[in-house]
C-alpha cells in the first residue's frame, strides 16, 4: 500500500504529461503482480466497491469525530477522501495489507464487518496512505490521469502503440496477468472476443476542393452523408454487447434503449444519434444523454437512440 | 474591567502589544513583518526580536528600544510583563500579563514541535490565553518535521542532476529547515537567495550552526545543479528561478498538507514543516495554560471557538486588523 499511495500521491503533483507517464512506466516495471494490475484498474476506473460510498466512508469518520468540526474541514479542505485522510485522529504503526491484499478484502468482506475494517487500516496508515485507501475504496480518484493517459503509459512501457492497447483492451479484465505478460515478452497476445476488440476507426476529414477533389475518382468512392452525431462502433456477441466510442471508451451502458435493439453476431460501424421515427435531433439533444451513470425514463422517452449504419466490419467472424 | 481590550491595548500601561498601526509603546511578540512594524515611540521585546527588528528597520525603526530576556519579569506600574518562549522563530515570546487580579497571556504565534534553533515553548497559566489559530482544524495534523526533512534528503539523492529550489520564509523557516537538514547529516552547501543571507547571519551571529551556506546569485546552472537552493515562495514562481534548469519545486510549510494546495500551488515536493501550533498542540495549548477564557486572533477561529465551546470555555474571536492570512502567514 506504501508504493501504491506513494504512486498515486506522485500522479496528483506533477503537472506534466510525461512526467506522469514516467511514473506509471516506473511503477509498472517495479511494483509486482497482481498489485501493478489492480493499480491499472483503478487508474482507468475499472475497479469499483459496490458497498463503500462516500456517504458510508463519513459515517465512519463520524464515529471518532465531531460532526461539526468534520464540517468545517470539509468545507476547507473541498475534497471527502482527503478531509477524512488528514483528520482522522488515531495514528497507529501497524503493518498494512499490500494493494491486491486491501482489493481482496474490500470485494470479500461480508457487510457487518466492512466498517471495522476500514477504521483499523485508517489508523495504521500514515495521512498520504489513508488518502489513498479513500481514493481507492470510492474509485473516485480526480489526480489528472484518464484511463488513456494509463494506457498511453502502458503502451511505453511495453514498446507497443495505444492502438494495439485499445484494440485489446475491453477484452481484459483485472489484474491484468496476461496483459502485462504480454508487455514484458513473457507471454503471447491476449486473446479475447471479437465483437469486445475496439478496432481503431478511420475518422473522416475534410478534402481540399482545389487540391484533393479533382484528383478523386467519382467511381472509387461511396459518398456517406455526414451526420451530426458521434460515431460508434457496436460489438455484437451472444452473451454481451459493446459500444465504443471513438477514444475506445465502452459507452453501451448509457444506451440501453439502443443496445436492447441490436442482436446477433457482428461489428457495425456507425453514426449515434438522437430522434423519434430515426429523425435525427441536434447534436445539442443528443448531448442530453452523453455521460451519463443512470438514464431515466424520461430521457429515453425524449432522446430515444439509434445508429446510422456506416459499415459492417465483421459478419460473425468473417471480415 | 479586563487587564487587556480586545483590540490587544494594555490600559493600565498605556500598550497595544503587536499593533498594526504606529503607537507611543508597543509590546512586541516576534519579528515576522504582520506583528512587528516600524515607527514606534518604544518597543518593548526580546533582545533577538530588536536585534531582528533592526536588521529590517534599521536603527531608527522606532524611537526608543528595550530589551527584556526570557522569563525575566518587569514591573510597569500596576502590570508586571513577562516574556517566555514561544517556538515560533528567534525571539519569539507570549507575553504575560500581571496585576494581583488577572494573568493573560498573549501566545503570539507559537509551537510546541521540536526547533533546534530556538529555545522550546512554557506554557504559561492563565486566566484569559489569547491564542493564534493559523492552522485551527483538525485536518492540520503536522508529522514530525525530521521525517519531512528526509524526504528532500532522498529527493536529492535520487535526482542527483537537478536543482531542488525549496520556497520557505526568509524569516524562521529558512534557519528551521537548514538546521534540520544539518541534523540528519546533509553538510553539502545550501544556496540562498539574497533575501535570506542577513536573517541566516543573524542566527548564525547567536550560535546557531548553520553550516555551509552560500549566496545563489551570480552561479551558472551547471554550479547549482544537484544542489539544494532556498528562496522565498515568490521568488520560486519567478524570473529568479529560470537561473536553475529543471529545478525540483518544494515548499516548507504548514499549508503543505492539503494536496489540493500543493497542486494550486504547483509544488512537486511538499514538505509539511510549520512554525505555527497545529489542532493538536492548540487544543493541548489551552488544556495546558488552564485558561477558563479564550481570545482567538488570527488564522481559523470558527473551529478553535467551537472545540473551546464543547469544553466549556469561554471564546471569542478577536479579528485583528493587519494580520497576514493564509500562505503569507508564515
């Protein structure tokens, strides 16, 4: 846990781009596994704890201190997992669990005995440590990485592109074994399920008129209407659907209208869009419904969702 | 009638003790430039708070000088004045005040950490304890300061190729944390900015070993790489600073344990290492002086005054004019 929160302290102060992927190379090559794994996992957010919520973490604290006095702290220091981290009053000197130690714990605890547990790992952590068990715990990190610097970090450290990450990535599951036995040419590319492989996509850009468009064969080229939506790419398995987003982000959950729609086995390429009766709305509507954790009734009903179809990259397992 | 207003004028005496403005006599707890200003008719202090008073002032910073020593009482009238240690810099003193009715005491800023350079804080009984309360939450848990000097000690030696320029007051801090460094074995020079050489001669001048200490100014890059360099914090966000390449950022201070912050601030190597008292050592301050009344004068006083509160105290914020808040109250 000393290395992990070291790391994470370390990604929170340097400003830098590089500097930062210089850390995650470092810890990467030197932290053991499955600690290295469960770290990537936080860092892309892929590791979450359903019973620990902010709300449960200061219930804790609130045991052992003035709910008053918590307030005022809070209301200065701006962020809960360091408000708790920095007044936490009880200092011991016991050893903590490592990373995948305290992972293990938190998934198999059973309920009753969560909070206890907690308590006593606040206690025997110094002020850095405690923060990042809060950090970890509530999978709300906010230190400046996303998950694509990490994988932009990863690539590095295994002399491959972010392309061929991104192409396996949503197929890997954490502590990441055959991933970083791969990176370290100890192992062979992991294999995993076509329609969870992103495959990165040809973006469309603009033509010189003057320069490119007389040099163009009419005959050559199909012409697409460019719509105003974002493009996707649907993965269509038996048991699973996905749907990336052009960075490879795993968007499906936030359309489940849409994802409910599509079956069978294939990778489409397309357009995402917003209407009723596949009338696209603006851009501005189909906004309504990006980033969002849970879609009510309501906004299903006023932005319902569906894809314009571009092309399909596989049918089935052929291509 | 109390001994002492709110606004810190001893009636009796005819003495405001720190003010803001100038006055026919001051009593004055310590030289940092939000307590002890200039053009006063007299000043009444330590030997090294005038001693430190005229380094910035000048002789003629204020009319008439006189120095008491620690725990030596003076009889003014009806009020006897005694100064004790503090902890906060060289010369610091709380100062007591004395009729056959009433004690008050005025802590100044103070700590209650080990500072090699100065002598240790008395807490002073009391019936009214006016307090400072800089760091006044209880998230401000200082760690041993000897821990927070080995981090830069391992910083330096894991980047034996770049500056590391560490922003600390010129006043205190610079002295406090170069002794540190001395007392867990770096003897290698430490370079200063040019503001911190009279303060560091000052201390030096009193018996404080220092060790090799050098001016900054006038070296090229390649002589200050892999050296530990001090300068104020305004002068780490400067032109000043573009004379180190690469430099590792640090800052010695109180307000260091807030990561949020140390981002704001743009420090990579935060050392948490404070010359005011932390939650713990005020609230253990105020058990200590048995005071049944509290005066809060500066820093976070809403928290101070509730735990006060739940002990049944009295308390009162005192909102002094003039003095620093925040990152410049060091």
């Amino acid at each position: 846990m000393k290395r992990f929160a070291a790391f994470l302290e370390s990604l929170l102060l340097t400003p830098g781009r590089n500097q930062k992927i210089g850390y995650m190379v470092e810890y990467f090559r030197d932290a053991p596994d499955p600690d290295r794994g469960y770290a990537l996992a936080v860092l892309t957010g892929n590791l979450s704890f359903r019973q620990v919520k902010s709300k449960f973490l200061k219930d804790v604290v609130l045991e052992k201190v003035d709910p008053v006095l918590f307030d005022m702290s809070y209301d200065y220091v701006g962020d809960l997992a360091e408000t708790i981290a920095l007044i936490w009053p009880e200092h011991g000197n016991s050893n903590l669990p490592t990373l995948s130690g305290l992972v293990e714990e938190l998934e198999s605890v059973q309920p009753a005995k969560l909070a206890p547990l907690i308590a006593e790992h606040l206690s025997s952590a110094t002020p850095t440590e405690r923060w990042a068990i809060v950090k970890l715990a509530t999978g709300n990190l906010r230190i400046g990485v996303s998950a694509r610097l990490a994988k932009t970090a990863l690539a590095e450290f295994g002399g491959k592109t972010l392309d061929e990450i991104e192409h396996i990535w949503h197929g890997l599951e954490p502590p990441y074994l055959d991933l970083f036995a791969w990176l370290e040419g100890r192992g062979a590319l992991p294999e995993v399920h076509r329609h969870r492989i992103f495959h990165p996509m040809m973006l469309a850009h603009p033509v010189d008129e003057e320069k490119e468009l007389p040099a163009m064969n009419p005959a050559e080229w199909q012409a697409e209407w460019k719509w105003d939506g974002i493009r996707v790419q649907l993965g269509l398995g038996e048991a699973e659907k996905t749907m990336f987003s052009r960075t490879g982000d795993n968007i499906a959950h936030t359309f489940p209208d849409l994802v409910k729609t599509v079956n069978g086995s294939a990778v489409l390429d397309g357009e995402l869009l917003v209407g009723r009766d596949f009338m696209p709305m603006s851009f501005n509507a189909l906004q309504q419904r990006l980033n969002r954790k849970t879609v009510s009734t309501k906004m299903l009903a006023d932005y319902p969702a569906f894809v314009r179809v571009y092309d399909m990259l596989f049918d089935g397992d052929k291509s | 009638m109390n001994l002492l207003r709110h606004d810190l004028y001893v009636d009796p005496i005819k003495a405001f003790i720190d003010p803001h403005e100038p006055v026919e006599r001051a009593l004055i707890t310590h030289a940092h430039g939000d307590h002890a200003r200039s053009g006063h008719g007299s000043v009444l202090a330590t030997p090294d708070t005038i001693g430190l008073m005229k380094l910035r002032y000048g002789e003629d910073g204020a009319k008439k000088w006189q120095a008491v020593d620690y725990e030596k009482p003076i009889h003014l009238g009806p009020v006897t004045v005694t100064f004790y240690p503090a902890g906060h810099i060289l010369g610091s003193a709380q100062i007591l005040l004395e009729t056959k009715d009433q004690r008050i005491c005025v802590s100044g800023d103070y700590k209650r950490y080990p500072d090699k350079t100065i002598p240790a804080f008395v807490p002073v009984p009391c019936d009214i304890f006016v307090t400072e309360a800089t760091f006044g939450l209880p998230v401000f848990q200082h760690p041993d300061p000897l821990g927070e000097a080995m981090k830069l000690l391992k910083s330096l030696q894991r980047f034996p190729d770049q500056s590391h320029l560490i922003a600390v007051y010129a006043l205190g801090k610079a002295q406090r944390l170069i002794g540190l460094m001395r007392e867990i074995g770096y003897t290698a020079p430490i370079y200063l900015h040019g503001s911190m050489i009279n303060m560091c001669s000052y201390y030096q001048s009193r018996g404080i070993d220092l060790g090799d200490l050098r001016k900054a100014t006038g070296l090229t890059k390649d002589e200050l790489k892999g050296q530990l360099v001090l300068a104020p914090p305004s002068a780490t966000k400067e032109v000043w600073s573009r004379r180190l390449s690469e430099p590792i950022i640090g800052m010695a201070s109180g307000w260091m344990t807030v990561k949020q912050r140390i981002k704001q601030r743009g420090v990579e190597l935060p050392l948490v290492i404070s010359d005011h008292a932390d939650w713990n050592e005020l609230t253990q301050t105020i058990r200590d002086t048995q005071a049944e009344e509290i005066w809060i004068t500066h820093g976070r006083e809403d928290a101070l005054v509730y735990w006060c509160q739940q002990q049944g105290l009295k308390a009162a914020p005192l909102h002094l004019q003039g003095r620093e808040e925040e990152e410049e109250a060091e």
